[in-house]
C-alpha cells in the first residue's frame, strides 16, 4: 500500500489543446489524498479567454458556453494553489502538457508555484516503465474495469489516483514512497517540466533536445552564447525559460567572480 509522508494530489487537466506554450485550461480537477487516508476533491471549469476548437470540444466536451461564466485562471489561481499547498504531485503523462500547462498558467497570473519542495509521479511513466500503453487500457489492466466517462477531468483524476494505487500493490520494486516510485522509473533528473534540460548521471546540467542533446549546458552556454538568446525568444514553455535563465545567470556570475 502506498504509503505518504505528506499529501500527494492527483491532477487532470482538459484545455483547449496540446501546446503548453499557447492553450489554455478549461478544466482541472485535483483529488488530494491525506497521509491518514482522507480524500477530498476539488474541480474547476476555467474560461480559457479564447476559443476552444471543435475538435478538441469532441474529446472532452466542454463548449465555450459551458466556460464563457466560469473565472480564468488567475482569478482561481489563489485557490487552485492553497488547495495544492503541502502536496506532491501525481499525473498521468505529467511531462506532455499537464504539468508544463498548469506550471505556465501559474506564472501568466503571477502566481508563485514552487515545485522544488514537492515531488512528482508520472503514473503513465509507471505504466510504460512496467507494462507498456492509454489511461483507459491502465485502468482496465490494474483495476479491471472499464473506465466511465474518460475525458471528464474528475474521472480521469480518479481512476489515476487508482492505478497508482494499484501499481504499487503490483509492483514491489517501485517501494512505498513518492520518493522511491520517482527513482524507479528514472524520473527524477528533469529540470523543467518540458524535459528540454536534465541532469545526466554525474549529475551536470545538460541539454536535453536537439543539437546540443547531452552536453553541459555551461559548455553550449559558454561556446555559443547566441543559443540562450534564440531559447529565449523561442517558443519554449516560460518554465524552461526560467530553469535556463537561472543556469544562464549562474554561470554569469561565476565567470566575473573568477
């Protein structure tokens, strides 16, 4: 049984696409579960402020009617973030757009979000690390069930929350901890929530994408300053914007103290 030293929140997001840098939430519901067992759930419809596509309406259902009364983000970010206060992290297919998504919205409303003190499971890393395959097929292999209403956000948050449950119950070597489910599944050395920067197995900071993939990134920064300057005026999430710009400023410093 998973067992938690702190409070682990269980996420899903519905937005009005798959690009963390330009869509927007429309819906996020968080299950948070207590170290004593309590579970409490929180949902909320988001006005995106645009249009959501009718193609992206077909998967989850939510219409610019249902949302054009509903607050944006950063009138609900205050609440969004007290009810993630004190909590890790659980998702499916954190680092594709959930995660990066919420970690944008946060700071496009100047909210303060740190995720330095929490950790993060990626349930569907869990899944491929194991098994191998969608939420719905995780849900039918560890819960044997069909998974009802799949793209309704608390739906979706609920039946993660149970196979991550149930991956533990299966999986002896994953542990018992947020911690050492996160080093089972070879998740903890992302610096951004995009994976565009990492560590590699000495622990160095390096680059985690194109050409420059797996060297330091203070060597690329120090050979090739224009590649900063490009990052940043590219459309990179703002968080891996700002995990660069601290490295960037970092090695500054260093280079005029010595």
């Amino acid at each position: 049984m998973l067992q938690l030293k702190k409070p682990l929140a269980v996420i899903d997001i519905e937005a009005t696409g798959s690009n963390a840098t330009t869509d927007r939430i429309v819906e996020i519901a968080m299950v948070k579960y207590l170290p004593d067992g309590t579970r409490t759930v929180k949902r909320k419809i988001i006005n995106p402020q645009m249009p959501i596509p009718p193609s992206i309406v077909d998967i989850h259902g939510i219409t610019d009617e249902m949302v054009k009364d509903a607050p944006t983000f950063k009138q609900a970010a205050h609440e969004i973030k007290q009810f993630l206060d004190g909590c890790d992290i659980a998702c499916y297919n954190a680092y594709r757009l959930d995660v990066p998504l919420l970690m944008e919205e946060f700071i496009r409303a100047e909210v303060d979000f740190d995720f330095k003190s929490r950790k993060l499971v990626d349930v569907q890393k869990i899944f491929h690390t194991m098994e191998q395959r969608t939420l719905s097929a995780a849900y039918k292999f560890y819960c044997n069930k069909p998974l009802e209403d799949a793209h309704s956000a608390e739906a979706d948050a609920a039946a993660t929350a149970e196979i991550l449950f149930a991956q533990v119950e299966r999986y002896p070597q994953l542990g018992t901890s947020v911690e050492s489910i996160i080093k089972a599944v070879g998740e903890d050395n992302v610096i951004d929530f995009a994976r565009r920067l990492a560590y590699d197995e000495k622990g160095v900071e390096v680059f985690n994408f194109g050409k420059h993939k797996g060297r330091p990134i203070a060597d690329v920064l120090k050979t090739e300053p224009q590649y900063y300057d490009w990052m940043m005026k590219g459309e990179f999430p703002m968080n891996t914007k700002q995990k660069l710009t601290e490295i960037y400023t970092r090695i500054m410093l260093k280079k005029r103290l010595s």
